[in-house]
C-alpha cells in the first residue's frame, strides 16, 4: 500500500495503533558498477501492519529482493528512508536497533547459501535462542528446537538435529530456513521464495502454517514470489505490489490485482501462468502480447516508461513521460503506473512536472476466500 510522507512532528515514542510495522518511503537502492549507476530499486513507498500481507511478484531482476533487503535492515537506502514502527531505521539507538532485529526476521531463498555448512541443525536454532536469551539450558534449547522442527514438520524432530545442511534434501533445507526465522517469534516475516524448493503438498502445509501465525499471533508479510498462483494463495486477504526494474507499476487488493489487472506488464504475468486446460491455453496470447521478451539493462533504461519498449499499449508520449503511480480510472482501488490508463486523453504535458504519488491507501486487504 503507498503512504503519504511521514510528518515527524506527529512522531511519539510509542507507535500508535495505526502506525505500520515496518514502512518504506520513497526508497531507492543504487549500486555502483564499473562506473556504471544500477538502480535497483526507484521511489518504492509501501507499508505493512500487524497481521497483514503483502505480495511483491515481477520477473527476476525486477527489484523485489532488493526492495525485501532493505525493509529487513541488510541494506541502506540510497535515498528516502525505512522506519520501523514510525522510527528510521538510520536514526535507531543500540536497543532499538536490538529489538527491530528480533522484530523483523528474513527467511532467503536460496537454503544451500544461507545455512552455514559446519553448524548442525540444533546448533543453527540454539544460535538466536541463546543470544537473544530465550533459552539457557540445554534442555530449553532442545525443547524450543524440537517445537520449530515439527512446526515446519520436520518429523520425528530428533532425526534432524543432529544432522547438517549437506545431510538433507533442499526442501528439508528450506524448511529449517523457515523454522530459523520463527526462532524469535517475530513480528514481521519477510520471505523471500521460501516455498520455491519445497514440494506442492508440503508448501501448502507450510504456507497454511504462516497464514494461522498471520491470523491467530497478527505476524506482518512481505512475500516475495514470483509466481501469481502463490500471490493468489497466501496473500487473498492482502496486498499485492507488482515491481518492474525497481518500480511498482500496479499495487492494490489481490483479488483486484489478480482478477482485474491493470497494467500490460501485470497481463502478461498473469498470462504467462501455466493453464492445465488444453483449451483455455490456446487462447492465451504467446508471450502475454508483449513486444520483446527481453528485459532491459539496469544500466541502460529506456527513456520515459521503462516498459514502452514491450508494452503492447505503448504511444509516441510514452517514451517521454515518466508514469508515477496514480489510482486507476477503471479500478480506483489499484494504483497503476501507466500514462496511458491514467491519461487517456493525452492532457498530461511531457515538459510539465511530474505529478505526485497519490493519497495514503486504506491499511488491510479486502476481498473474499477464492
């Protein structure tokens, strides 16, 4: 959901009921490459409370992970900020900073890298377990790793402690990955394809069991995936952030997002779903109807809408006029990006200013069970 620009003037010490978990404002990462500026991530506003999710889906190399580091704290934004709570994380004392680490857990992607290949299973749980002061005893650490394992059913927990990463299979990886950032009993998970080596049945499990810790203990999603089948599963009752080379071009309620698309981009991903009826797949548009199926550099944007080289709407005016973010003529609950839905008329001026995001967006998602 966008925010409007946070007023520190109204800041208090303790945040109010209202005030998001955890809030990106107008964000922007850029790497600096043999010379070379790679914006990663460009003016990314979103914000997420208690108990709510939301789903970051686009191709790869499209900003999501990067715009995930950077709510998680592992990276610093170029420009604009993160607050936790209402308090930037640049601005955080030591205790602070202590308890925005236990808040706010990251679950990566990629289990073969992020587990260190000398520590056993038991010793990678203990690790947050004892320095956070949760369990002091042996005997607690075993306990509390014993209940983690079988939330993610690894079961009987005794076979795997002892074990190491290389001694297990990826999805068994993947889910000590994910019982690594329960250890805290965090407040805002942050997952990052963390079904993407699992098994179909043992992915619902798992995705059900984040859905009750969403429901039943008010825990906060970020969920990065890139398939829309998964954003339309665990993310129904939320939001979803559709990112193209660092921008979200569509943002609003899932059921909206997936059912009324806005955006081409946002078409042709949903397009590019595989459809198990013969029939129905024949009428899908190869490709999605894009132009090219080639993303353009980090390093060499197209001027304008960095889509119109593969939109299928793309006008002369695209290649000029920034496209920001503006509610949808046809769907006022979606956020779209796109000069030609938002200004059909061609009125906006291409020389003029660019207009402003729009107004802070509802908190909470909407819609029924699929």
């Amino acid at each position: 959901m966008l925010e409007a620009a946070h007023d520190p003037a109204t800041s208090h010490d303790a945040p109010s009921p209202s005030t998001p978990l955890i809030e990106l404002d107008h964000a922007s990462q850029v790497f600096h490459v043999k010379g070379k500026d790679l914006p990663a991530v460009s003016d990314v506003s979103l914000s997420v409370g208690p108990g709510e999710v939301l789903c970051l889906v686009g191709e790869s190399g499209s900003g999501k992970t990067t715009t995930a580091r950077l709510a998680a704290g592992l990276a610093s934004p170029t420009s604009g900020s993160v607050r936790f709570e209402g308090k930037d994380l640049a601005e955080m004392t030591r205790a602070e900073r202590r308890e925005y680490r236990r808040a706010v857990q990251y679950i990566h992607q990629d289990p073969y890298a992020s587990l260190n290949p000398i520590r056993s299973i038991r010793s990678t749980l203990a690790v947050p377990l004892r320095r956070h002061g949760l369990a002091r005893s042996a005997a607690e650490v075993d306990q509390q790793v014993d209940e983690l394992l079988t939330r993610v059913d690894l079961t009987p927990p005794e076979s795997y402690r002892a074990k190491f990463p290389h001694q297990m299979s990826g999805g068994q990886r993947q889910r000590v990955s994910v019982a690594r950032g329960l250890t805290l009993s965090p407040r805002l998970l942050i997952a990052d394809e963390s079904t993407s080596m699992l098994d179909v049945s043992i992915r619902v499990s798992l995705l059900n069991m984040l859905t009750r810790l969403r429901k039943e203990e008010g825990v906060g999603f970020i969920y990065i995936t890139h398939d829309l089948a998964l954003a339309k599963y665990f993310a129904w009752e939320g939001r979803t952030a559709v990112m193209y080379l660092g921008k979200i071009v569509e943002a609003g309620p899932t059921p909206q997002v997936i059912n009324n698309p806005q955006h081409p981009y946002t078409r042709a991903l949903l397009e590019a779903v595989p459809e198990p009826d013969p029939e129905l797949s024949k009428q899908k548009k190869a490709g999605g109807g894009l132009l090219s199926a080639d993303l353009p550099s980090l390093s060499d944007l197209p001027s304008g809408c960095t889509f119109h080289p593969r939109c299928p709407l793309a006008e002369d005016r695209c290649r000029e006029i920034r496209p920001v973010l503006l509610p949808s003529p046809q769907a006022p609950a979606q956020d779209v990006a796109c000069t030609v839905l938002t200004d059909p008329a061609g009125a906006a001026d291409p020389a003029g200013p660019t207009p402003g995001p729009r107004a802070p967006a509802p908190t909470g998602g909407g819609g029924a069970s699929p």
